[in-house]
C-alpha cells in the first residue's frame, strides 16, 4: 500500500512524495504547476505535470537527511529502517534545508500566530543536558514536537536565538528549540569527538573566509558550563517583520541529481568542473558567482578542508534567482594527522595537495572553462593574503577568550601551503 507525505513549499502545498513497495515517487499538484508563484523545488526536479520515479526523486529528498552513523541512530530512534527515506523523512522532516516542510495528509504547516509558542527556551542546565544528548539522540530524534533535519554526518541540531533580557550581544543569548515545524535560524554544533578543537577550527576557518571578503556564513563560539559548541547562523533564514521566515536552498549533490552517498569524486560524485558548469547553467548573471565558486575552492584548499565535497556547496534561491549560497562547513582537516590527506574532488588530476602544482590548477581552469591566467592571479593574490589576515585574526581571537592550540597549527599550515602555492607557480614561468 502507497503511502503519502505532502511537500509544503512556502505555506503552500505542492506535490506529494509517494513510497509505494519500498520505492520513492514526487509529483507536482495541478494547482501549483498552474500558479503564478510556480518554481521547481530543485534543479534536478523541474516542473512538470509527470511524476518522477525513485532514480529522479531519491537524490533530491534524501539528501535533506542526516548521513552515516548519524543517519543509522536516527533510524534506529524511531524504529524504522535507516535504508527507508520516505520513514526518516515522516519523522523528522518538519524543519529541513531550504523552504520544505513534509507533512503527513490533513496536517498543516504551523499558523504564523502560533510560532513563538512553539520555542521551548533553555537555560544553561537544560542546554548542557542537549549537548551531553546529541551524541545519542542526533537531531533529538522522536522528542515530542520536534522534527528536525540536516544533512551531514557531524551532531548539530537546529535552534533559535534570542537575547536574554537586558542584553543585547551574543555574549548574553538564549536558545530555544524550534517545535511544531517552525524555521530554526542557527544550527547549533557540539564539538566533534576526536578531533581536538574542532568548534575553534571551524570558527576560526569562517570567520578568516570573511575577513578575506568571501561570502561565508556568520558563526560564534558558547559554552554551557564546560561543553563548547559553535552557533552558525542559517543563511536560507531571514527575519520579515518580526518573523523569521525560509529561503530555499539545495546542495549540488540535489541539484545535479546525485544521491548523497555519492558525494566524493572518488565514489563517482560532482567534480569540480560540474560545479563550474551547474552555476553558469543555474545562476544569473553567472559571472560573479563564478568568481565566487572559485574563490572557494582556492579558499578550501589552502586553509586543508579535504572535506569540501559537493554537499558542501549550495544554490540559494531568493528575488534574484539561484545564486551560489554562502561558503559553510569549513573545517581545516589537513592539521589532522589521522585524518585523510586526499581532497573531496580533484584539482587538475592530483587529490592531494603535496602532490598539487601549478599545471594541475591550469588543468582545472581548462576544464571548468576559466581563463589560465586569471586562475593564477587569483591563487597567488589570495595565497598573497591569507598568512596575514590569519595571524591577525588569531590576535582578535585570543583577545576574545576563542585562544586554541589548534589556531596556531592553521595559521602555520596556511603559511606553508601559500608559500608552496607561490612557489610552485614561481617554478612554473
């Protein structure tokens, strides 16, 4: 027998998400693919009056999900299969990425009256008692009222924020979880379990892609007693009026259709080029985000994010269309030791950066279709800045009390990568 989750889109519903024998169907309602107001939910499922089998749908709805272990305690919460999207998606699929929200038949998405009663704030003892949760309960999976859901393998949690009374900084806040299927507008994240100062690296790593004037999600360190935890602010949330309101949003995994145990090159997933390609077809107009896209992945590469794999890069959908979202997740994993030395997607042919010189970046520019010598402009002017504005960004962070061993290991690790960098392309002339 065929069961059914509406899919609400802005306070609307639009299609119906169908598993019938265990395989996933979507299809649009008339009404919405009549309506003035119409937009595909992804790139990958353009508008259209037929309905989209389990190949064309999975990519898309399950990569609104959690992953790995993650992804398996979740399921094993709510006494269901971790293999079966459609279960997951019923159980915590009421505040995902972007502007969904899946309900079951003759449910409906809270009244904008109701949404500030639906916040269970916590003090700093309730807070703590989350985070020591997290690691068993990822997303608090099956606590009454909540059905939240992120992608990724890391613990996080969608919360909101508030100032506490008389305060007015992020010193002095409270957090609150967000029941009934209403929009978060941070996602909280505990520190990773073994790997030591994870919550000061991804910090730090943030807070340097701004100060380098990319385009990078906000974020803040709390503590709640002697539990650290990293605050990032949702850039597919925004405050109208008072209320907090959703903007859609899709990683390129769901954009370019590919499900998300695919993720990495290496496994068959998006390459650099196809991101390249996918923001010229998607974005307008295309040539700032491309410069944009670039900028990231010279970004990732000489701070030692690995991990940036196509998940980690988003399309964000406003006013003016899809446009590349924010940078998020960044993590410098190459300080690790034990962690892998190879890159989510390739540069040029080499996976690892050891092995990465400049004829490898020109065999990225000729494939994503950049101009060689604007590439190498690019690199060398950021590989130019980055050792600076990372030693005086650890000064800013010591003086806040953010100090961490682990800041020291990133800055020499970006100055021996830029050094290279340059030297490598010095070699090259």
């Amino acid at each position: 027998m065929a069961r059914e989750l509406n899919v609400w889109f802005f306070g609307e519903c639009v299609g119906v998400l169908a598993q019938d024998k265990g395989y996933l169907s979507f299809q649009y309602l008339p009404h919405w693919l009549e309506s003035k107001n119409a937009q595909p939910l992804s790139q990958s499922l353009p508008l259209r009056a037929e309905s989209f089998d389990d190949r064309m749908a999975k990519p898309f709805f399950a990569g609104l999900l959690p992953e790995g272990d993650k992804r398996t305690a979740v399921a094993n919460i709510l006494k269901v299969s971790s293999k079966n999207d459609f279960a997951l998606l019923d159980g915590i699929g009421g505040e995902c990425a972007g502007a969904l929200i899946l309900l079951e038949p003759g449910q409906m998405p809270p009244a904008e009256a109701l949404v500030s009663e639906s916040i269970e704030w916590l003090d700093e003892n309730q807070l703590l008692a989350v985070l020591e949760q997290l690691p068993k309960r990822p997303l608090l999976a099956g606590e009454s009222g909540l059905r939240l859901s992120l992608a990724g393998a890391q613990e996080k949690l969608p919360v909101v924020l508030r100032e506490a009374p008389g305060k007015s900084n992020l010193n002095h806040i409270e957090i609150g979880l967000p029941k009934n299927n209403i929009p978060s507008s941070y996602i909280l994240k505990p520190a990773i379990s073994g790997i030591e100062g994870s919550v000061y690296n991804e910090a730090f790593c943030l807070a340097l892609a701004r100060e380098l004037k990319l385009d990078a999600a906000t974020a803040h360190i709390g503590y709640a007693k002697d539990k650290i935890y990293l605050l990032v602010e949702r850039y597919d949330r925004f405050l109208d009026d008072g209320q907090l309101r959703r903007l859609h949003q899709e990683d390129f995994c769901q954009a370019l259709g590919v499900p998300p145990e695919l993720k990495y090159q290496n496994e068959g997933g998006p390459t650099i080029s196809d991101g390249f390609a996918l923001v010229r077809k998607v974005t307008s107009p295309s040539a700032p985000n491309v410069l944009r896209l670039l900028d990231y992945i010279i970004f990732n590469c000489l701070v030692g994010n690995n991990d940036a794999h196509a998940k980690n890069f988003s399309l964000l959908y406003g006013q003016n269309g899809a446009q590349l979202a924010p940078l998020y997740d960044v993590l410098s994993t190459a300080v690790y030791s034990d962690l892998s030395d190879r890159m989510a997607m390739k540069i040029g042919s080499k996976y690892r950066f050891h092995e990465l010189h400049a004829r490898h970046w020109g065999q990225m520019a000729e494939a994503a279709q950049l101009g060689a010598p604007q590439l190498k402009r690019r690199v060398l002017e950021i590989a130019g800045k980055l050792p600076h504005l990372a030693i005086r960004l650890q000064t800013q962070f010591d003086a806040k009390g953010w100090g961490h061993p682990i800041i020291t290991e990133i800055c020499k690790l970006i100055e021996e990568r830029c050094v290279t960098t340059a030297s490598r392309f010095s070699l090259a002339e």
